[in-house]
C-alpha cells in the first residue's frame, strides 16, 4: 500500500499492550467489559463535548449548536444537540473525514456502496457522499431526524448520490433490517463509537455481521482513546479482523484502523 496522509506533520505510533483490569478484560478473544458506567466517566464525556472549540483550529469553528468545516471543496453546516452524545461531533469523525479527503487515491470512495453506524450528525457520512460514496447513514431512531437534516443540508444538489437514512441498533435485527447478500458494501465507517457505553459487543457483532469472510467489505474505525475498556475494545477488534493502523494523532489520543474479515 502506498503510504497514505493525514497530516502534513508525522504522527508516532504508540503500542499499548499492557492492559489493566480496571474497566474489563480480554479473555480466549472474547470482550468482558464491565456492564456499568461510572460518575467519572460521563464527567470526560461531558467535559470534552464542552472543549472542543479548540481541538481542530483553524479547520474547525465553534458556535453553540452549530459546527462549520470545510471538505471536499464544500462548506459544510452540522447542526448539534447537547441532548444526547449521538447528536454531537467528536474528534474521530473529524480525523476520518481528514483521511478520507486527503487519501482519496488509495481510498477511493467514488461510485462506493458505503455504510456509516453511529454516524450522529452525519459528518462523515456528508463528506463520503461529497466525495461520490452512495450512502447509508445508521443511528438509533431518535438521532435520525437531525442526522436527516444535516445530509439533506449538506449534499442536496452537491453529491452524486442521494444518501440515505436508516434506524440501526447494534446487534439487533440485523438479518431482518440488512438481509445478507441484498445489503452489501465497500466500506464500512464508524467514528467515535467506542466509549463508555455498555453496548460494545453488540458493536463489535455488528462490526462483524456486515464486514462478513468473502465479503470484501473494508471497515474503516476512527476513536479518540479515553477509558481503558476502549483499549480492551482495540483488542478484541484485532482479534476479529485483519487490523492496520493507519493513523495515530498523538495529541488528540485519535487512532484510525482498517479491517476486513479474517477469512
């Protein structure tokens, strides 16, 4: 593979093998993350949400309620919500739509049958379609009436394909809502979607349902580390598919993985 872009500044590459216990474990390849949350932990939550204006200067400026970028030749408008974590952009989407943008010759997305899960305001899933993807863009039912404002805002009359919008549950009805062979893709996207919540197997089930052996399907994850089950996520991660580390921005704690199913 040709080396890929991110940033026009080197990044190291950390390897993070000793683990704790203290949020979970890895035990014969399967997840064991304690099914609870923690005061502390939604207080880092909580905490970055609110400090975020800074992160990503000068391509990224703050108003309450609304975030505004630049991508793929088109300014783009998110409208967020301090309601829920889903309906707020976090650094992971933004490091991915980076990546997508600046390594559009070894990720090329045009004509692209792509699937976004968790994909909250729909940040990525907008620049995918800017940059020819046909989209599907997944949350739970009650992100998805800003999540279809924001595509339609964005890419009306500005992407090749219409993207589309559908209810997804990880691990839930996946063989009802997305009956395989009918629902295939190239790409599958998630960013940010490992954090303290208490529904990572479930994630990682669906991670694996649509990144399936013989699928060729490649699963593009980007995540800010934060918590140590995060790490214990990584793991089992690798464990599932054949996993590259594209990228890591040290300062931000962003790493960006590719995978594909172990066959």
């Amino acid at each position: 593979m040709e080396r890929l872009s991110l940033i026009s500044k080197p990044v190291r590459q950390n390897h993070p093998e000793k683990e704790s216990k203290e949020n979970g474990e890895i035990q014969d390849g399967k997840l064991q993350v304690e099914q609870r949350t923690t005061k502390e932990d939604h207080k880092v939550m909580a905490g970055e949400a609110l400090d975020k204006r800074n992160i990503w200067e000068p391509s990224l400026y703050y108003a309450l309620g609304k975030e505004s970028f630049f991508f793929a030749g088109h300014d783009i408008s998110i409208r967020e919500s301090m309601d829920t974590y889903g309906a707020l952009i976090w650094p992971g989407a933004i490091a991915l739509c980076q990546f997508l943008e600046n390594n559009q010759q070894q990720v090329n997305l045009m004509d692209k049958a792509v699937l976004e899960i968790g994909a909250g305001t729909g940040l990525l899933s907008i620049v995918a379609s800017l940059l020819g993807a046909q989209v599907t863009a997944t949350d739970l039912p009650d992100i998805l009436s800003n999540l279809t404002f924001n595509l339609l805002r964005n890419t009306k009359g500005r992407a090749r394909h219409t993207p589309q919008v559908a209810a997804l549950t990880w691990g839930q009805d996946l063989e009802q809502d997305f009956p395989y062979p009918s629902y295939q893709y190239d790409y599958v996207f998630a960013a940010d979607v490992v954090y303290h919540h208490n529904c990572l197997e479930e994630l990682l089930k669906t991670m694996c349902y649509f990144c399936r052996p013989g699928s060729r399907t490649t699963l593009l994850w980007a995540n800010k580390v934060r918590f140590q089950s995060d790490l214990n996520f990584t793991e089992c991660f690798k464990s599932s598919f054949n996993a590259t580390l594209l990228f890591e921005l040290p300062q931000q704690e962003v790493r960006i993985y590719s995978g594909t199913a172990k066959e």
